[in-house]
C-alpha cells in the first residue's frame, strides 16, 4: 500500500485539498498550517477534525519531532495542496521550521517525491523563481489549474478534475483519459 504525507497550507483552494485527501488510496498523514485551518473554515465550513476520518494520523505543524521531521521515516510522495506562495518560498529558500516545512526539507535532501500544488495568481517574479529553482530540483510544481476538457458539469466536477490529475501523477490512476477509447 502506497503512503502519502499531504500538507494543506493557507492558499485559497481548501476544496482542493479536501477532494485529494477523500479520493487518495493508501496509507495517508496530514498535516494543516494554521493558516490552513482558518481557510478551510472560512471556504468550506469544515473543522480540521472533520478531516480526521481520511487519514491514518493527523499531526500538528507545530510538532517539529513528528515521525516525518526525519528521513529515517519514507513514503512514496508528499503532496501540499493548496501549497501558499509563503510555503513555496520557505521550502525555495531552505526554512524549515514548521512541519510542512522541515518535512519538505527532509523530502529535497532525501530524493523523496514531492508535489506542490500551488495556488496563487497572478505569480510575481519571486514565486516563479521559487517554482523554477524547485522545479529543478525534481520537485513537481502543479498549479491548481482544473483541466475543462473533460466537460465539468459542478464545482465538484471542477475540483475533482484537477485532483484527479494529481493522483494520475503518483499512479492512482482515477477517470478516464482524454480520447481513451481509442487505444481500447
Ligand atoms: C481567505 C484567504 C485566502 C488566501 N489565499 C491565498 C492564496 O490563494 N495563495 C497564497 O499563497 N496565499 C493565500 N492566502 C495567504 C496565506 O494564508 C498566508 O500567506 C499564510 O501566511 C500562509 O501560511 P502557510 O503557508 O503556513 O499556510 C490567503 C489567506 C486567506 C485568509
């Protein structure tokens, strides 16, 4: 069974990260900033507790001695969605000094797989530089940016096309393809 680490941080797209943290299989631990949790209130209504139910373990960002503030604890991808432009330049620049943080140091020294899902718009100089330099690190940079083609018909329909693009990357494969039933 795969297992994930998803940070959610304070960028507006809360939906995103809650569609990703119900639809993702495997083994899965979360972690919310604070500015997470505020958001997540404000654009859904929802507790952070009420996430609890989705993932194995829910630990605090503040708890720097958490099991994946260290290499020694593996998984096959970390995933920040929403991912703040704060965030982004944190992990860019080396600051490590929440968990989201300190695991997403760990996952740049170790070669871990790591998603940021980064949300905001328009991006200045300084956050396409963050992308870049990270980018080149191995580290892949998704904006939230939900695909239309394949004819959303709600809002859900929206968010779920662009969390199903994330899973699709770590190979949980989920909907069909465009023009799939041609190589059928
Ligand atoms: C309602 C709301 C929406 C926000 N949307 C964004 C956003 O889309 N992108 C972003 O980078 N920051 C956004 N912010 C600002 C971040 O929450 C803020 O920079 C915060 O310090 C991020 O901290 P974190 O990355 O530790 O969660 C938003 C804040 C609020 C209150």
């Amino acid at each position: 069974m795969a297992r994930y680490l998803i940070g959610m941080t304070g960028a507006s797209g809360s939906a995103y990260g809650v569609d990703f943290l119900r639809r993702c299989p495997g083994e899965k631990f979360l972690v919310l900033s604070d500015w997470a949790r505020q958001v997540l209130h404000t654009e859904t209504g929802l507790k952070p507790s009420d996430l609890d139910a989705h993932a194995k373990r829910t630990f605090a960002d503040t708890d720097l001695s958490a099991p994946f503030s260290s290499g020694s604890n593996r998984y096959d991808a970390f995933v920040v969605i929403p991912c703040s432009v704060s965030t982004l330049a944190k992990i860019a620049v080396g600051i490590a000094d929440t968990l989201i943080t300190r695991a997403a140091q760990v996952a740049l020294k170790e070669r871990m797989r790591m998603v940021l899902c980064v949300r905001e718009t328009p991006l200045s100089t300084i956050a396409l530089e963050n992308c870049l330099k990270l980018s080149r690190e191995g580290v892949v940079i998704m904006p939230i940016s939900p695909p239309w083609y394949a004819g959303p018909e709600s809002l859900d329909d929206l968010v779920a096309g662009f969390t199903g693009k994330v899973l699709a990357l770590l190979g949980e494969r989920t909907g069909r393809g465009w023009r799939q039933e041609e190589l059928e």
